[in-house]
C-alpha cells in the first residue's frame, strides 16, 4: 500500500504579513520537493470539507464562532500576539483540520496505509478556547477526536517532535485517558509549558523537556523514552505532530538536528506502529521554518512512511 500526501492550494492565501516565519513558502517548498521526487508510492489527495460539528468535538462553538467572524475582510487581523490571519486564513484552517481528517478516512478505508499532512497553519499551540503561536484550530487534536468518536478507538498516541511543546494538545487532553500525549521539546522555551511534572489526569501526558543545544545523539537517546512509553500504551493509532524547527539550521530554536535524524525517529516509531497499530499513522506538519532544512526533513519524514510496509 501506498503513503497519502493530503494537501490543498488554500494555504497560499493564509498571509500572516511580510517577515512573519509561518509562511506560504513553507509549504510550497515542500509540495515542489515531493512534485519533483514524483514517487509513485505518493497519492496526492485533496482534504473534505469539514463541518463545524467536528470542531466542536475540540474546540467551544464560542471559540468557533470567535474565529469564524475574526476573518478580516480585507488586510490583517490578530488573533493573539503572532497568530495573524488574512481573508485566506478561513479557508486554510479548515482546510488544515480537513487534511488530517481526509488522511485517517484514508487509513481506515484503506487506501493508502499512512499519510502525511502538508498543511499551514499549524495547530499544536491552540487550545480549546485560545488561538496561539501561528497555530487558528489545534488540527491534531480534532483529528484526535475525531478517531475517538468516529472509529471508537480507544488508545490514541499523539508523537509531538516539534521543538516546542504542544501546550494547546496537552490542554485538550490533560484528562482524556484514551489519548498519550508525548512530547520532545526545548525547554526552557516557549510557550512554557511542557515540564515532567505534568502528566495529565490519568498519567496520558509525557513531557521530554530537552536543553537548547541538544545533539542528534542526545536527541535520539531521549527519543527511546518516547518509544518505551509507546510500548507501555499499545496505541491502536499513532498520530504525529510533525514539526521540523528542532532541525540545527532553524531560526526559532537551538536544537541540533540534522533532517535524517527525523527519518530515524520515523522509522523506529513506525516498528512499534507494525506492532500495536496496524501500521496505522497519521502524521501532519506543524513548524519548521527554515526553509531548505524543511523541505529535506519532509522528505525524510515522508521516505519513511513510503517505506514502511
Ligand atoms: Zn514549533
């Protein structure tokens, strides 16, 4: 079975202003990379369109509606500090949790055996009823619901490798005990959550809190903590917040990545993936803002899913 690359053209119209680091080439970079790759192994797929009934699932319908009249008819708007939304933005973001909801019907339907989410805006940061780092609806975790509710699952593992700690995941599902939250970030860092002592209600939160400066080995060392908590959960579905801005050359951070570092953690991920949940994985972009280093991450990232069988 083929690996689905779920994508729309709506990201180019989420203008977040000139010099801001969440842009439309992010993905564009990554989309001419994988046009130009042209594997076969690849299915390019277009997100559903959702309904605000699965947002609701994750977020208020205050929350809802707040974003859906904070649209601007023209020119910009500030949904907090550095999360700024153009005209465009409305149909990106729900295009963005579309994506992650068009890939796990595909999982499930089978037809394709993972996938992954090109997508802007990101949505790790934003919380039940806050908007926040770059991040409109919080995309992986209405996924998230989306597989409780929907598929009935059970177990859900949420991988978070973005350099960041996903505070807005961590929040929906501090006490959801059919949903492990792991997360692998810098700290001290923003946003300033993501301590070992918060572990959720029901022991489902596990926060790996790393060093600025912290290496491929130290990094991959910590990363079998990650693995040995997998192990301990036997998920039924992985998902992946795949952000790519611990990468050495990234502007935001100070970790030391290299971009085959993220096809090594993919890759022993997806073992564990063959043993407890079918092979079933979906992974969806969050940051990465070096240009170059994300669109050789991606590919990287995304080798791995093709190659997993
Ligand atoms: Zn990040």
């Amino acid at each position: 079975m083929k690996t689905g690359l779920i994508t729309s053209d709506t990201y180019q119209n989420h203008n977040t202003g000139k010099g801001h680091p969440e842009k439309v080439d992010r993905v564009s970079v990554i989309l001419e990379n994988f046009k130009k790759l042209n594997n076969k192994n690849l299915i390019w797929k277009k997100p559903s369109k959702v309904e605000n009934q699965i947002l609701e699932i994750t977020h208020s319908s205050n929350y809802i509606k707040f974003v859906q009249n904070s649209f601007p008819k023209k020119g910009l708007s500030f949904l907090d500090g550095d999360t700024i939304v153009s005209p465009g933005s409305k149909d990106a973001a729900v295009d963005a949790v579309g994506s992650i909801i068009t890939a796990i019907d595909g999982v499930q339907n089978k037809e394709f055996k993972n996938a992954f989410c090109a997508v802007r805006p990101p949505g790790h940061h934003a919380e039940k009823n806050k908007a926040m780092g770059f991040c409109i609806y919080n995309n992986i975790a209405v996924g998230t619901n989306y597989l409780l509710k929907k598929y009935n699952y059970k177990k859900v593992a949420i991988i978070d490798f973005d350099v960041h700690h996903g505070n807005g995941t961590q929040d929906i599902f501090y006490d959801n005990e059919k949903v492990l939250y792991i997360s692998t970030h810098q700290y001290p860092y923003y946003p300033g959550t993501g301590t070992e002592q918060e572990k959720g209600k029901y022991n489902n939160i596990f926060n790996i809190p790393l060093p600025a400066g912290t290496t491929s080995e130290e990094y991959l060392s910590a990363y079998e903590f990650v693995l040995k908590k997998l192990k301990e959960f036997k998920p039924e579905f992985i998902l992946f917040s795949a952000g790519f801005d611990a990468h050495k050359d990234d502007p935001l951070a100070q970790f030391q990545l290299k971009s085959k570092d993220f096809y090594d953690l993919t890759k022993r991920t997806l073992g564990l993936a063959k043993v407890f949940s079918e092979g079933k994985v979906v992974s969806i972009l969050e940051g990465g803002y070096d240009l170059s280093a994300l669109q050789e991450s991606t590919e990287m990232h995304v080798r791995a899913l093709i190659e997993f069988n």
